[in-house]
C-alpha cells in the first residue's frame, strides 16, 4: 500500500516523469556560458534556477548547438531554452512565456578593407538562425555566409579577419571582448539593424510544461517584471 502511495505522488507531482528540469544551452554569453560540452552556466542559467529549482526539483542544463538544441526541444530532451520567437529552426510545439527574457539588439558589424577589396564578401553568422529575415536581405546584397555552430565560434571568424562581416547580437560580441581585453577596433563598422525580445521557450513536449510555465508566470507577475533579465 506505502509503495502504491507513493507511486500515485510521483505521478501527480510537478515532476511526474522525474524531479530533472533540463535547460538547453548554448553559447550566447553572457546569457548562456559554454565552457566544455558538460560545463555551461551563465546569467539565464542562473536566474532560471532560482526560480524552478525546489527542494524536489532540480534544474540541470544540457551543453549543445543551437541545430541541436531545436530537435532536443521538439522531442521533449530539453524542457525549455530561451530564444526569439521567429527561428525558422524552431520546432512548432513549443509555447513562449511572457514577458520576454532580454531585448537583444542586432548588428552588423564589418571590417571596411576587407569588405572594400572582397568581389564577394563574407558573413559569419550561426548556423540554423535566420536572425528575423536579415540572412535572406543579406544574402540579396550578395554576402556569402559563413556558418558557424554558435555565437563565439562566429566572433572568433570575424575577429580573426577571416570572414569580412559578422551578423551578431551585441551582447555576445561585447561579452567576448571584454573577456579578452580587447578595445572594439578603429576599422571596425557598427549597424544596428533591429531590436529583438528573446523569451523562455517551453517544449509542448515536457512533462514539466504546465509547472515551468506557472512558476516563470507567477515569479514575473510577483515581481511586477517587463522582462526577466533586470
């Protein structure tokens, strides 16, 4: 009777099908931090755990590529992540919970030379993001792009020279030359192409759905939030 008692607690519990919330994560500092594929932190990581994590749930995170994380959401491998709404790779069984995350602002950012001697010029960019559209005008101009399998690995192109334009959210690129103490370059050319909220994305596929979906809702209404990152 004790076993059969606790068995029916399991299942009407906020974590049913296990006490393990897990957070895809990629490399979108300082938001999300990937140190290894077993180690990835960060501000949203952080956040996100305080406030689903319980004394009979726990928050963990799994470390992969923004491609794979779209196919880990879709089958339910990973509960939520945080992304923006228009991701041509977003699976369509996903909820987005408001208020949004951040407001992440898009930029273009160029080395003039490298542009001015290129017959065609390059963009690093992360592979499976679209960015709002901006690849599709981008690629009319004529840029060719160059896919890379996160936000670093595109910056790193870029800022090596080895690609003559880099298709970014500002805050990973700040992130990383803060990182690396280095000064945003003469030669380099800021545009500023739109702002874009990013919000927590649920698999409709979780078994934890229902229960994300009420704590991240009841902590922005409590908190009186118009975004979560404050």
């Amino acid at each position: 009777m004790r076993v059969l008692l606790l068995l029916l607690l399991s299942l009407n519990s906020p974590a049913g099908a296990g006490n393990e919330i897990r957070l895809g994560v990629h490399n979108f500092p300082p938001y999300f931090v990937m140190q290894n594929s077993d180690n990835c932190a960060g501000e949203a990581v952080e956040l996100t755990r305080s406030i689903l994590q319980h004394d009979n749930i726990k928050l963990t995170t799994v470390c992969a590529t923004p491609a794979r994380l779209y196919k880990m959401l879709e089958s339910g491998e990973v509960d939520l992540t945080i992304n923006i709404k228009h991701t041509k790779a977003l699976p369509e069984n996903v909820s987005f919970i408001a208020p949004p995350y951040t407001q992440l602002s898009l930029v273009l950012l160029t080395h003039g030379a490298a542009v001015a001697r290129e017959k065609h010029p390059t963009i690093a960019a992360i592979r499976g993001f679209d960015y709002h559209g901006q690849r599709q005008l981008l690629a009319a101009k004529g840029y060719s792009f160059i896919d890379l399998p996160d936000s670093i690995s595109a910056v790193e192109m870029f800022i090596k020279g080895r690609s003559s334009a880099l298709l970014t959210y500002e805050a990973p690129f700040n992130h990383y030359l803060q990182q690396h103490g280095l000064p945003f370059a003469a030669h380099y050319q800021c545009q500023l192409l739109e702002h874009i909220d990013a919000y927590f994305v649920v698999s409709e596929q979780s078994a934890h759905k229902t229960y994300i979906s009420e704590k991240l809702t009841q902590h922005a209404n409590s908190e009186q939030l118009s975004y979560f990152a404050q």
